[in-house]
C-alpha cells in the first residue's frame, strides 16, 4: 500500500513540474525543445566534407575526383556540414558536382 502511495506522489510530482514548466516557460517553447532533438537525432555528419562545410583538396583526393571536383562550399549539405539520416539512400553523393 505505501508504495502505491509513494508512486503516486511522484507522479503528481513530475506532473506539477510539467505544469510549471508549461506555465513559466510557455507550452511553445516546450514544444520548441522536443523539435530541437527530434532534429538533432534525425541528423548525421556530410559523408563528403566530413562535417567542414566545404570541400578541400584531401577531400577530392579520397574521393578520387581530381579532375572533376574543385575546392569550395559542400553542396551536398548546403555548407552545414550535416545532413538528414538516409538521404545517402536515395542520393548518390559522388554525383554531386563540386
């Protein structure tokens, strides 16, 4: 009996927290967080600038592109250096033109 009692103690606790932070933060700002490690967990480093944001000549060297690439901003992930988990999938990097 005192454990169902203690356990719903804590779940009103963490419910009141909740609460509180709905009230003192906003509900938006909370959702704001949630989106923000959705994305974070939905990301993963450029496969062709290793996370830089540009390609450099190691870069066109390892992918064996000397006559074809030149050095500048990744296209592949708009200079951000990360791109979405499985769009290696259904995109080829190596047919990005530098």
């Amino acid at each position: 009996m005192e454990v169902l009692i203690l356990g719903g103690l804590a779940v009103l606790a963490f419910c009141g927290i909740v609460y509180l932070l709905r009230v003192f933060l906003g509900t938006h700002k909370i959702v704001d967080i949630y989106d923000k490690i959705e994305k974070i967990e939905n990301e993963m480093i450029c496969p062709l600038c290793l996370g830089k944001g540009f390609v450099d000549n190691h870069d066109i060297v390892r992918f064996n592109k000397l006559n074809d690439w030149k050095p500048g901003f990744c296209k592949f992930c708009d200079a951000k250096g990360k791109v979405i988990k499985g769009i290696t999938k259904t995109t080829n990097p190596m047919e990005i033109r530098q």
